[in-house]
C-alpha cells in the first residue's frame, strides 16, 4: 500500500492527530516491541490513552484502557504460572461479548499462546470434536456453558466465570516479555453442517490492513463503538481490532436484543455499530426510541443483505449502513457503502484499496462483466490455512472465497452465493439467493430462505421457506405467481414452506441443513 494513501487517509479518521509527545512515543514504542497482535493493538492503545475507557459492559462494567492491559497481563501470568500454558499451545475461550472474553484472547496472545474462538452455538458433541482437533490446552467459559462443557475430558482444565476472576486477582507480579512467536487467533468456520474447521488467522505486518477499511468505513480514533456481532466470529473479532487500533470505546453485550441495543446506543451516545444481517433486520422490528441514536455508521458483515433492507434501513436511520463482503479465508473482499446500496441494495460494493478480485470461470480464466463466475480474492489478511493443514484453491495468489459472483460494468460486485448452493433444474442453472432477494421484498415476509432439494423429474428444485410477519397471511400459489413474474420459469420454487422462524446459527446464518430435514 502506498505510504501518501496511507497517511491521508491516517490523517482523516485522526490516527495522526499530536499528542503528548511522551506517550507517542511510549505507543510507537509498544508497537515496535509487540507489534500488530491484539496486545501490541492493546498495549499502544494503552500507553497513549491509558485513562480513556475501554469497555462499557451491559451490567455497568466500566474498564480503561490501562486497567483492560492490567488485567489482562494479570491473567497472562496466571496461565502460566497456574495452569503451565505455554507458548506455541492452545486455549479454547466460549465466551460471548464482555470483558473476561477480550482480557483471555489478549492474555493468550501476550503468552504467544493461539486463542481458538469457540462458536457459542456448537452443541456438546461439536465442543468435544473441537476441543480434541484444537488440542486445546485450558477452555475458558461462562457460567451459561457449565453444563454443555461437561463430557469434555477430565484432564483438561476448564475455567468458568469465578475461576478467570481468580486467576485475575491472584496474578503474581513480574514482567511480561515480547514472546518468540506471535499467538495466532484461531476463527472457526460457521459450522453449518457438521463440525466446524479452524482458519488461523494471520497477524497484521503494519497499518495497511486498518487504513484498507477505515478508508471506507469512516471510523475515526475515540469513536463510541458498539460491537453487536459476536467477537468469536471473524467480522467481530475484526472490530475488535479495528476499535483497539482506534483507541475506541466499545459498548458491550452478551447477547443482542433489538430494543436493549438500541436503548444502549442511544444511552452511550454510540457512533458506530457493528452487527451481522440479521440484527439490522429485527432492529427494523422494534419501533426506534425518540431521540434516535445519532449513529454514522452501522457496520454489517457475515452474510447476505435480503433484498430491500438496506434502504428500508436507511430511511429509518440515515444513509450510515455499510456492508463489507468477506470470509473468515479472505478477511475481506469488498465494501459497498450507503450510496451504492441507495442504488443497488443487493450489491456487495467493490474492492477496497490494496485488494484485488477476480471472477474466474473453471479454467481460472477472468470472465466478462455480467458473466457468473467463481470469486478469487487477494489481500494482506489472507487466512494461513486450516489447522488441520488444508487450505483452499488458490490462482496467482488470489483465494477462492468458494462463492459465485459477478461484476457489473461500473464495477460493482454481486454475490450469486455459494458455489455448492447453486442447482441445476432442468438442465438450468439457478441461484437460490436470486429468489431469495426477491422473496424478502414481499410486505408480508420477515425473512426468507431458499434452497434446492432433490426431484425425480429435473434433478432439483427450488423450496422457499418463508416466515411472516405477525397477522400476515399469503397463499403459496400468489407466492410462485410473484416469482414467476419478475424471474424465469426455472426459478420458481415448487415448494413454498410456511414457518414460524428461520433455524440459523449464532452469527446469524441460515442452518440449511435444518431446513432439508423438512424432507426428512
């Protein structure tokens, strides 16, 4: 990334603002010495604003910068005196949005210790799975998790709420070194079907991955920021990082309710709020509090934007709504912002700076603007493979994010899905999500899922599972003659299902699997 683009945009969002040359001095200094982790992120955070508060819990938890790294290395030092964790292992954090869940993956990370981030919604089964893939050396987890953490094995040590509490306050003095290597952060995959793999994520080399979003999301230093997204999943943990880099204020917590969030942003005079899909779709359902909260911008990731809900969004809030496409493989891939969502709300943006995306067809060649072909992204955060030693496709350097996508002539880029979501019926290539866009800009639907079963005639077809709004009402027929009307024949579901809600996973993505069971 080139250094004038670098500082310009530094220079914008306040990164570069004077300050007290001591503690410039003393934050250049933590990075040099510590780097890009999460605690070198903490630590320069720390040592420029050491009374400036770092964390606001839901119960009235209030943690400044100075007091979050003192905990935090207080527990660091615990671990290992305690428990003997040492660098290179592994420790497992089930733990949703609060303090104790940021002080153990930065404490991990002061050890060289890799954080594996346990997904809150595996069952026992998947934990154990995952705990004997991981290695895992301690598992760190809330009260609410006691029972489901049971069947894991009697010898590895598993540390509730009271006993990280202990570690905290009974941490002996000394000093905490730079360790030989970095502590990776282990991101596992959503797990939708079957047991999720672990994707190591690589540690920053410097400013660029920061200033590649900040560019285009415009977060400045000292922001309010409220992470609703859960921190285990890849577009959490990335606002964790980017709020520390910022020196931000983070809003928190354990889990999201639409009415307590938005009493919350408005109570903590919030500027930015981080969330998945979802959350901004139930925020729409609660009615918004007078005043409402002066926000400049909502943050999404992790999953598709239905149809219709970024400008339903936006009249209500204001054009602050940006959606970054990305995996927890390729980090990022592009941003779309108010003005292109006013125009295109289905869109996933384009490619921020220092990133590169390629449509390529099968053969690895790029094919044509309007052409689906298979998404191929380049970067600086690309994920450094499984940790049971996979990977993914990769061509001249670029990731296969394993979706289908197309770019349009003015450069904007669309999600068709995933490429082992797509059907062929008839002989012809659908998209389920195409019908499912279409589907969520009924008056009547709450939210929407599509997805292709077996048929004996063509192969497959399209199911529409639909959940209404409350009182509403809608014949399955008027639903396919809806479908018919805007897209081709081969895209109307044959089956469309009526549910009370759609199964989905913690970070809000649709269990596909639990729909298919419907067919047994």
């Amino acid at each position: 990334m080139d250094l004038p683009f670098m500082v310009t945009t530094m220079t914008r969002r306040g990164l570069l603002t004077p300050g007290q040359p001591i503690r410039i001095a003393s934050q250049l200094n933590a990075l040099r010495r510590w780097g890009w982790s999460l605690a070198g992120e903490l630590r320069q955070a720390a040592a420029r604003d050491p009374g400036r508060t770092a964390i606001i819990d839901e119960h009235g938890t209030e943690l400044t910068y100075q007091e979050l790294l003192d905990r935090a290395e207080r527990m660091a030092r615990s671990l290992r005196t305690a428990h003997g964790v040492q660098a290179g292992e592994r420790i497992g954090v089930l733990c949703r949005n609060h303090h104790g869940l940021i002080e153990t993956i930065v404490a991990a990370t002061l050890l060289g210790v890799d954080a594996v981030l346990v997904n809150t919604g595996l069952s026992a089964a998947q934990l154990a799975t995952v705990a004997e893939e991981q290695r895992l050396r301690v598992l760190v987890h809330d009260d609410e998790f006691t029972e489901r953490v049971l069947g894991l094995p009697a010898e590895l040590p598993r540390l509730d709420e009271r006993a990280r509490e202990e570690l905290v306050a009974g941490a002996l003095p000394g000093d905490l070194r730079p360790p030989e290597r970095d502590g990776r952060i282990i991101v596992l995959t959503s797990g939708t079907t079957g047991t999720p793999k672990g994707a190591r994520r690589p540690t920053p080399s410097g400013f660029g991955p920061l200033v590649s979003i900040i560019d285009r999301i415009p977060l400045h230093t000292r922001d309010r920021v409220m992470i609703a997204a859960p921190i285990f999943h890849t577009w959490g943990f990335a606002a964790l990082q980017v709020c520390f880099a910022l020196r931000a204020t983070i809003v928190l917590h354990r889990r999201f309710d639409p009415a307590a969030t938005l009493a919350a942003l408005a109570a903590h005079r919030c500027d930015a709020l981080f969330a998945v899909p979802v959350m901004v779709q139930r925020l729409m359902e609660v009615a918004p509090p007078e005043p409402r909260p002066q926000l400049k911008v909502v943050a999404v990731s992790g999953s598709a934007l239905p149809g219709g809900l970024a400008t339903r969004f936006m009249d209500v809030y204001g054009d602050v709504l940006y959606n970054l496409y990305g995996s927890t493989e390729v980090s990022w891939a592009s941003i779309a912002g108010p003005a292109e969502l006013r125009a295109a709300p289905t869109t996933a943006g384009r490619p921020p700076h220092g990133t590169l995306l390629r449509i390529l067809d099968a053969a690895g060649r790029q094919v044509p603007d309007g052409q689906v072909g298979r998404i191929f992204v380049g970067n600086e955060m690309l994920f450094e493979g499984y940790t049971s030693g996979a990977s993914r496709e990769s061509r001249d350097g670029l990731l296969d994010t394993g979706d289908l996508g197309r770019f349009t002539p003015d450069g904007l880029l669309f999600v068709d899905g995933r490429a082992d979501d797509m059907i062929v019926s008839g002989g012809e290539n659908v998209f389920p999500s195409e019908v499912e866009n279409l589907l969520a800009q009924l008056p009547q639907v709450r939210e929407a899922a599509v997805i292709g079963v077996p048929d004996p005639d063509y192969g497959q077809r399209l199911a529409a599972f639909l959940a209404l709004h409350a009182g509403e009402t809608l014949d399955p027929e008027a639903v396919r003659e809806y479908v018919r009307h805007y897209l081709a024949r081969f895209a109307v579901p044959r089956d469309v299902v009526f549910v009370k809600y759609l199964p989905r996973n913690a970070t809000g993505k649709v269990l596909a699997g639990e729909l298919r069971r419907y067919y047994g």
